[in-house]
C-alpha cells in the first residue's frame, strides 16, 4: 500500500513538472501540494524537476547581482526581521546616504567578479521628489556611464508615478521591492505600511518601463500556504527576478528566537518558486549561508538561477571566490547577459500577456 502512495506521489510530481516543461502552469491547489511535501524521496523528486526546469528555461546561465548600502539604519519602518528599523535597538551600522566614491568602488568590484548588477540600497520608508531623488538618480547615472556593471535599487516605496519616471530616465533597469510574505501574514511582520502600499509601488514602476525584482524571505513564522500564496503573486505582478530570502534571526530584532527552517524545507520552497515562475531568475539571497550551511550548491538542483553575491546589508556572506568555484565545480556559467523570461512582461504562466490585476500594473492612486 505505501508504495502504491508513493508511485503516486513521485507521478503527479512529474505530471505537473512536465506540464511546466510544456509551457503550462500549476494552479494554487497544485502549487499547495507541493509546498506540503513531506516525504525526504518525494521532495527530491520535486527538486530533481527544479533542476529539469531551470536548465530548461535557463540553461547554464546564473546570474549574479550584488548591493552596496547606500544608506545604512535608523528606518522609520517596523518590519520585524529587520535590524536596520529605528524601532529596535541592534548593533547595525547608522549612516547617512553615501557620497559617489563608495558607490564607483562596489560598481568596480562588482566588475571585477563577473557581477551582473549592483543594487542600490537605502534603509528609509521611501523615496520622493526633492534634493534625494536628484541625488539617487545623479548617483544611477554615474553608475550606468561606468558601462560595466547594471545598476539597480531598492529604495523603499514609491508614492508617485513621477519618481518611478525619474528613475527610469537616470538608467535605471531594474528595481528591487520584495513582497516579503503573503498579503495574509503581512501584517505579523510590518505595521508601518501595507501591502497595498508595496503594490502600489511596483505598479508605477512597471509603468515607467523599469523591470521589478521582487520576492520574499522565509522562515519568519509563516506557513506553507503564506509561501505558496507569496509565489503565486509575485507570479502576478509579473517580477523578472525573485530573491528567495531566508530568515537570519538578528539579535535585538522581534524575530531574534524565531525557529530556522530545515534546510530541505528551504530547498522544496526553492523548487516549488520554480515550478510556479518556470521563466523567471529565482535569485538565493539574505540567509542562505547560516541556513543552508554545506547544503548551499544544492540550491541550483533545486531550481535556483540567480545568487545574491558579496556581503547582505547587515550580515556576511560567504566570500565570492567560494562561490564562483562553486558555480564552476556544478558546471554553472555566471556570464549572465540579459533578462531572458520567454514572454515579455509575462508572468511565466503561459500567457502572451501578462495576467496581472490591473490593480497591480498600473498605479491609478497615489
């Protein structure tokens, strides 16, 4: 009888993974199947279909991206993983935003290690019109006449259409402004803005033409369903590249006890982002070194085509010559071109267009 369970387990796995293959989509009664895999054989059959999937979609290309913390500490905001928020008292660094010359050494870098792209990061709420913007975009600008490396963003919410063009005309490509969680766990972790407000966000972004790098972090108390649901709307809101961020508990932070996740719990999440966006560059980042330990190269076995490299914003990474010896033992290629998604501005369910709520593509309220 437990064999007859399992064999049909294992072929369900395949029947959806080479739905995707064909250029299908798994639907959320789908998808929640196999965010509740339990079974240690079943979910290395789920990633052994990951695998299958990138290397299908993404070849051998990995793309790499790093970020340089523009603006470190004293956040308005209160998200609970977080030890750069104002509300609570950690040892992460407090600086105001940071002059070119920093900005032009991380670019450099960047370079030097074969990085695609580096990110532009500030800890505040967001960004608006006035003497910041013009100075983000000056420092944008100086990035994008280096011509080496991609510069990208991540600078909280943005409250008019304005701004997203702003940036959009200082060279920006490419912003980062993750979900975090489901809409549903949202408010467990932040309470300072809402999730609409993040939406908002990316709506104006997209309709200023800038592609959205947006995803999650797990392991902060949420479920399997929250994760499941997380996916299923950054599938939505069309993102081009999804940090899968894990959990590191800082001390000082409200989630300084928070249980970690098992790492083949984080690796079946991994597999299960790919299943749901099979086109999209499903990017490790914040965690998975303190997690996932000498687990780490499975994360491309698992469906993972992009590695956040170099140090996070408050914690260290492994050093980057570790993980381009990496890539090289797996095989992996971190000569990483341009977006490749299939479908231009689709959300990798099969569709020509994508099938975003128009509530989420465009921004009709500031």
């Amino acid at each position: 009888m437990n064999d007859v369970v399992i064999d049909g387990v294992r072929g369900r796995i395949e029947a959806l993974g080479r739905r995707v293959l064909d250029g299908g989509a798994i639907d959320r009664e789908e998808a929640l199947f196999l965010f509740g895999l339990e079974d240690s054989a079943d979910i290395h059959d789920l990633l052994a279909w990951g695998n299958r999937i990138r290397e299908h979609f993404k070849g051998n290309k990995i793309h790499l991206c790093s970020i340089v913390n523009a603006k470190a500490g004293a956040c308005s905001e209160n998200c609970s993983f977080c030890a750069q928020s104002a509300a609570y008292q950690t040892e992460s660094p407090r600086y105001g935003f940071v002059d070119p010359e920093p900005v032009a050494e991380a670019g450099e870098e960047a370079n030097r290690n074969g990085v695609t792209a580096v990110g532009l990061v500030a800890a505040w709420r967001g960004l608006k019109e006035g003497p910041m913007l013009d100075e983000v975009c000056d420092r944008i600008s100086e990035m994008k006449k280096q011509g080496k490396t991609r510069p990208d963003a991540s600078l909280g919410l943005i409250e008019n259409q304005e701004v997203a063009n702003r940036l959009k005309e200082a060279g920006l490509e490419c912003y980062g402004h993750n979900l975090e969680s489901s809409e549903r766990f949202f408010p467990e972790h932040c309470t300072t803005h809402t999730y609409e407000d993040r939406l908002r966000t990316i709506g104006f972004l997209k309709k200023a033409g800038i592609k959205i790098c947006s995803g999650g972090i797990i392991g902060m108390g949420e479920t399997r369903e929250d994760r499941c649901d997380l996916a299923l709307r950054l599938r939505e809101v069309g993102a081009s590249v999804v940090p899968v961020n894990i959990l590191n508990p800082i001390p000082g932070t409200p989630l300084e006890n928070q249980e970690p996740l098992p790492p083949l719990e984080i690796l079946k999440t991994i597999a299960c982002f790919r299943f749901i966006m099979p086109t999209k560059e499903i990017m490790i980042a914040g965690g998975r070194t303190v997690n996932l330990r000498d687990l780490q190269c499975m994360i491309f076995q698992a469906g993972a085509s992009a590695l956040m490299v170099g140090n996070y914003l408050t914690t260290l990474n492994q050093p980057v010559e570790k993980d381009l010896q990496m890539l090289r033992d797996l095989g992996l290629d971190p000569d990483w071109e341009e977006f490749d998604e299939g479908e231009a501005n689709g959300c990798g369910c099969g569709e020509k267009e994508s099938c975003a709520t128009p509530e989420t593509t465009e921004a009709v309220t500031a």
